[in-house]
C-alpha cells in the first residue's frame, strides 16, 4: 500500500507515516484479518495493477511488468466483481500514457496486458462455458431466480441502509438490519420485479427521497461500529471507536478542501478513480462498511503520509483564530457525524 501511493501520487512515504497507517488499519479492521473474504484480496490485487502500471508509465520498470498489470487487475475484478470499472480505469490509463508512443507500440502494450489477463480470466471462461453455456470472461453473478444480483442489491438498498452479521446471542437474527425510512414510500404495487427498468421508474418517481436516502448509505459506510465483520454485541458501546473514525475523515476532508488541485495529472486521477468507482457502485446497494475499503485506504494514506502536520501546528500557534476555526468545525462535524449515526441505529430492525 504505501508503494502504491509512492508510485501513483509520488508521496515521500516515511517510517513513521507507514507505522501510523498500520496501526490505523489494525485498529479499525483487526477483525477481518481473522476472516479470508475477499475485500482486502481484491484491494491488493488493484494497487498491485495501478502501482505497476504507474511505475511501467514513467519507465522505472520493463515493459514486461504490464503483463503483471493485467494479471492483478483481472485477479481484482475477478474476486470483486465490483471492480468492473477499476478495469476500465486501467485500460484507460494505458491507452492515454502509452498513445504517444505510436500505435504500434500502443498494440504491443495492450496484447502483453492482454495475455496477462489470460492467466485469470481464461479459466473463468471455462467455468462459463460448462455450467452457465457462457463465453463470458466475468463472474456470472444472478440471484435464485436468475435475477442479476446488482439490481437485486439495489432493490434491496432501497428498503435496508446497512446490514451487520451478528455472532452473538443477545439478537434474534444473524443478518442484523438497518431500516430504510425510504421503504415506507416505494409504491406498493404487489411483487415488483426486481429489474433495472422497474428500479429507475421508482427512482423518477421519488428522486428526492432516494437522494437523501443515498447519501445516509454514503454516511453508514464511512461509519463502521466495530472493527469485524463478524460482531458478538451489536448493543456494545463503540462511542470511542466511532469518534476517532470521525477524526480521521474530518482530517481528509479538511485536507481535500484546503489542497491546491492544480497538481492532479492524469495519473492521479486515474488512481482516484479506480478507488472511488467500486465505493460509488456500492452506496445505492445494502451498505457493507467493507465494501468502501478503498476510500478508507486513501483516508489513511493522507492522515499517515500527506497531511502537513507541522504546518497546521505552526500556523495555529501564529494564528490563534485558525485553531478556534478549526476546533469548532471540528466539534459541528462530530456533532453532525454522532447525529447521523443515531438516526441510523434508531431503525434496527428488533
């Protein structure tokens, strides 16, 4: 991880910076490294491709490596069906690094990360082809009654705004639940069929609702009570743990506003992009907090490599109405933060 904020962002990466991101992701996700799922396999899989292909573009590695490039990004989209547009992001990205090196170069470079995905993907045409009669290189992912299972999961974001598993004993149920108030106003027109068609009729009739119901999916998934997948006590208290989570994306979007953009590239962004757009796909569906692991990593990536502690510190020590300014945002997000969460776990389903 820190290589690949070196090779993509070109951040002098520091001791003390990857000590501090580690820690921040063992605290706030030891859990999951007790569990094989597949969220973190996934997530190596595409910084391994980008931060390659990053190194490949400003040639401080062979040409070969984009075989690797192609073998990591179809391994990511493999795992996490999810990462689809991370693909197309990478694809991307070589056709705008590597087009200036004519188009006999351009077709050497695609058909090495062509054969790199071979590797993956071929055996999943295999699988295809003998039990879905598919020549399709992707997970066919459908539902019981051959349904595509993303627009089952955008059915189902309609009505619940986030699912916890629950391990203990002191809950009815396995799946634990989160209402979404949005369910009372989806018309009710006995069994819809759950199809794209039928969803965005329900999104153009109610698209004020929807929005505000997407962003609480955004909120609850930049808000994780525990730090498992797997949780023993749903009703434990998790204020300390939620308050230092909240410190951490105050520090990012602080970051974000105050940063001078004019630095992006195209490497940036493709970088960016390939973090954020699995994180997007994910809000209208059943919130995870594991399926916005990307947008975690760039969170902790800035608070441990970026921020300009030093900086702030001094400038508030010249400036006392920096600090008061940057105390009281500081206290209205958390407030804002502790207020969306309340109204998050008021709709437990019991």
């Amino acid at each position: 991880m820190p290589l690949f904020f070196q090779s993509v962002f070109e951040w002098k990466i520091r001791v003390w910076g990857i000590y501090a991101f580690s820690a921040l992701l063992f605290y706030f996700w030891r859990g999951y490294f007790l569990y094989p799922l597949s969220d973190f396999p996934a997530l190596f899989a595409l910084l391994m491709a980008l931060g390659i292909l990053a190194a490949t573009l400003k040639k401080q590695i062979g040409l070969g490596a984009i075989v690797l490039v192609g073998v990591f990004a179809s391994a990511a989209m493999n795992i996490r069906p999810a990462y689809q547009l991370s693909f197309l992001v990478i694809m991307l990205m070589m056709f705008i690094g590597f087009r200036k090196d004519g188009i006999k170069q351009l077709i050497t470079r695609f058909t090495l990360f062509l054969v790199g995905c071979g590797f993956i993907l071929w055996p999943q045409v295999l699988i295809n082809q003998r039990y879905f009669g598919s020549n399709s290189p992707l997970v066919l992912a459908t539902y019981v009654d051959e349904t595509d299972i993303y627009a089952v999961q955008l059915f189902w974001g309609l009505k619940t705004q986030k699912v916890l598993t629950n391990i203990g004993d002191n809950y009815p149920y396995a799946l634990v639940a989160y209402n979404d108030p949005l369910s009372g106003k989806i018309p009710r027109t006995g069994r819809l069929e759950k199809n794209l068609q039928n969803y965005f009729d329900i999104i153009k009739r109610i698209p004020a609702d929807v929005a505000v119901s997407y962003f609480r999916h955004a909120f609850n998934g930049i808000d994780p009570f525990f730090p498992t997948p797997y949780v023993k006590n749903i009703f434990a208290p998790h204020t300390i743990f939620s308050s230092f989570n909240y410190l951490i994306w105050f520090v990012l979007f602080y970051y974000l506003v105050a940063s001078n953009w004019a630095g992006l590239d195209t490497l940036r962004v493709s970088g960016i992009m390939g973090l954020m757009l699995p994180v997007l796909l994910a809000i209208p569906t059943v919130i995870e907090v594991r399926f916005f692991l990307p947008i975690y990593i760039l969170a902790y990536a800035v608070v441990s490599y970026r921020f300009p502690y030093q900086e702030y510190f001094s400038l508030a020590r010249s400036h006392r109405w920096r600090l008061v300014q940057f105390v009281v945002f500081c206290f209205v997000w958390l407030l804002l933060c502790f207020t969306l969460s309340a109204a998050t776990i008021e709709q437990l389903v019991s």
